[in-house]
C-alpha cells in the first residue's frame, strides 16, 4: 500500500523504497498508480483543511435534526480503478457515516461506512442514497468484519477502499480486510435534490452547495462526504487518492 507523508515531504513510503507523490495539480501517470494528497482533513461542522487545487469543497444537505455535512471532489481524469486512504474518527454511537465515491466507468459508485455497518451503491441521483439509504446486499462480510464493528468512539481507524473501474471493491480498516463486493452499474453521479428531498435528509428544500460545484459528476471523478451529525465528531483525515488498485498489505 502506498502511504504518504504530509505535503510538506514530497515522497510516498512504498514497500520497496521511496517514490515521489503526486500534488493534485499535475497530471497523474496513469499505470504508476502514484497516491494524490487531496486534503489534510474534512469535518463535519468545520471548514476542509489544506485542500489542494482541482478539488472543491462543499456543504451537503442537512439531515433529519443533525447537520453540518462536508464533502469534497477531486476532479481527475479516468485512470485503472481506483483507491482512497485516509484516517476517521468518530463519536456517539451510530450517528455519523462517511461515504466514499469512487469513479467507476462513465460514473460514480459509493462505499457507505456506518458506526455498525457497510453499504454500497451506484445512484443516479445522490438523493437515492441521501443519509438513509444504500444497500447491504452487495457487501460480503469478511471475518475480520465482527472484530472491527461497531466502530468505537473517538478510535482512530485506517480506512483504504479500492474498487475496479468496473465496481468490485475491497474495504480495510486498520490493514483487515473487513469486505468486498460489487457496486452494479454506475452513472454519472447528480447532486441535484428533486424538490420533494432526499433519503433522511431533513425537511426540504435541501441542497448541496459550494464555489463553483458541479452536480453532475464528470467520469473519473472522485469525492468523500462525512455525514451530518449533532454536535459529535465525524472526522477524516490525510485524504490520499490513487487512481488504480493499490496492494494493500493485511496486518497478522
């Protein structure tokens, strides 16, 4: 798995040896499957840190008595699957998720990490998923699943996802790998809320909003969103995304 270091040091720490990061602004060499620093954190109710240029930060729709959603895209071109990293941290009991949008063909699929369970899904239209959907069908449960959930309060988990450019995705939390399964097929994902709302969103109108947001996603196109809480901590941070299937090493 390739682990980078904060911006401030230019290279990725590899099983084999060093090799230079990615900054966001260049063009990725696709095959090489080099790790992008988008971000040094997103949080529920606070601004983005350190985000890098080509990615835009937004506000996500409220929910049902909670708020303060953050999300951030990172647009980039097409590559050979594709693998997001990064640290969570949560609290209070099942409040809080973090949804991971992986690039996935022509469009978008997401991996939904809930406190007691995973769901996946491949929307037309976010508002099919908003804060209560996904489905669990398609997530295969591995043995290291009972062992990890339900996620602890204020524990820090190491969370890479990777999926194929054709929707088979393989989820590790703290180097176990806790599922797999497949997504179906994806389309170019809309943030555009129908005026009757979303899924567990609170009373409409709702709306996702940011400087210069597309909502509809372009493909190749990559995001995390940390759901809306009510005054707890829902947290990532050091969001690194490599645009291919990285190996990631299992911990014994």
């Amino acid at each position: 798995m390739n682990i980078c270091f904060p911006r401030f040091t230019s290279f990725c720490l590899l099983a084999a040896g060093f090799v230079p990061c990615v900054a966001v602004g260049q063009a990725p060499i696709m095959g090489l499957g080099k790790p992008i620093y988008v971000a040094a954190g997103l949080q529920s109710n606070k601004p983005a840190t350190d985000p890098q240029p080509n990615t835009v930060v937004f506000d996500c729709p409220r929910g049902d008595g909670r708020h303060g959603a953050k999300g951030i895209l990172l647009k980039i071109n097409p590559g050979n699957g594709s693998t997001w990293s990064f640290k969570y941290i949560r609290n209070h009991e099942g409040e809080g998720s973090v949804q991971i949008i992986h690039p996935v063909g022509h469009g978008q699929a997401l991996v939904i990490i809930k406190a007691k369970e995973i769901r996946v899904d491949a929307p037309k239209a976010w508002a099919e998923v908003g804060w209560g959907g996904g489905e669990t069908k398609g997530v295969n449960e591995k043995s290291a699943f009972k062992k990890i959930f339900p996620l602890k309060d204020d524990q820090e988990y190491d969370i890479v996802s990777r999926m194929t450019a054709g929707g088979s995705f393989d989820l590790f939390i703290n180097g176990e790998l806790v599922a797999s399964g497949h997504t179906g097929n994806a389309r170019p994902l809309s943030l555009k809320i129908p005026p009757e709302g979303c899924k567990g969103c609170g009373k409409p109108p709702v709306k996702f909003d940011g400087p210069d947001l597309p909502l509809v996603w372009s493909p190749g196109w990559a995001g995390v969103i940390v759901g809306p809480v009510d005054g707890t901590r829902n947290e990532v941070q050091n969001l690194q995304f490599t645009p291919a299937t990285v190996d990631v090493p299992l911990s014994h």
